[in-house]
C-alpha cells in the first residue's frame, strides 16, 4: 500500500514465508498500526517486535490501554500520545497489545 489511508481498512496478501510477511508489511513510508492474527504465540512476539508500527496488535483490533503511549512510525504522525516523557528522548515507541 503506498497511501495512508484512515478508516477501517484491511490489506490482505499471501506471503510464504515469517520474514517475508515482515518484508512486506514494512514496505511502505507509512506505520501508524498493525495487526497479527495467529495461535503461535512465539510468532507473535517476534512479529510484535519486527513490525515497525506505532500500534500493533495480536490477535485483536484496536484494543489499547490509554494510559499507554501511542503514536505513528515512519511518516505516520510525529509525536507519541499520552507520554509522560519528551517523544524525541526515545528514538521509536512501538506499544504491543496482546488479546489473550
């Protein structure tokens, strides 16, 4: 996808391989939010931490604590919302929201 688009939007792709998957969902200018869907929980942590978005979610959809911070990555937004400390301390925010 090469525009960011807001509003409940879904990209689905086939891919073969975990890094592959990553490959392709990083591939954009843009990383506002994410979400994985999978019963491997291992996977989803590694997932979790190899996707650059501001919010990614594992197997669930805009589900997030507000206390956390929250914010864009890459061209998505500048700042973090709802942090206590200066955005610019912290090279990158990526808050993970597990549905257990």
């Amino acid at each position: 996808m090469r525009e960011e688009i807001f509003g409940p939007c879904c990209h689905v792709r086939p891919f073969d391989t975990e890094e592959e998957a990553v490959t392709l969902a990083n591939d954009t200018p843009y990383g506002l939010a994410a979400t994985v869907w999978t019963r491997d929980v291992a996977r989803s942590f590694r997932l979790g931490a190899s996707l650059t978005a501001g919010v990614v979610w594992i197997n669930s959809w805009f589900l997030r604590d507000l206390r956390t911070p929250s914010g864009g990555a890459k061209q998505s937004g500048i700042g973090v919302r709802g942090a206590c400390i200066r955005s610019s301390s912290i090279p990158s925010w990526r808050n993970v929201c597990v549905s257990t």
